[in-house]
C-alpha cells in the first residue's frame, strides 16, 4: 500500500491571520495548530489576570482596560 504524502506550508512563515485560516480549516493537522500556538504565545499580546468576581475587578487591572480600550 502507497502512501500519499503532501507537503505542507511552511508554518513559520505565515502570519497569525494565515496560520489562523489554516487550522480552521485543516483541523485535523497538529503541526499547524501547534505552529499557531507558538506563534501566539510569541506575540504575547495578552494580560494575564486572575477570574473577575464582578465588573468592578476590572479596575483593578489597569493593564487590562487599557488594552481594551485600544482596541
């Protein structure tokens, strides 16, 4: 029995964007979902923060809200 082998992108060079599209529709495909991770992990745009009680944690974290309201 012969198996098919197709080549695969190349994950390092596609954007988040790119990467994002890819694993959506190729689900099944670990490598790109790792590659995705990686590459969200390194940009790294997200504040950490421990789960709200109520809305008025938030100001608490004015890390957060100023990321938020930068859109």
């Amino acid at each position: 029995m012969e198996v098919c082998s197709l080549s695969q992108p190349n994950f390092q060079a596609m954007s988040i964007k790119e990467l994002h599209t890819y694993v959506l529709a190729h689900r099944e495909n670990i490598e790109a979902f790792h590659a995705y991770v990686d590459k969200l992990h390194a940009q790294a745009t997200w504040v950490e923060m421990p789960p709200l009680q109520s809305l008025d944690d938030l100001e608490n974290y004015p890390d957060f809200l100023n990321k938020l309201n930068k859109g």
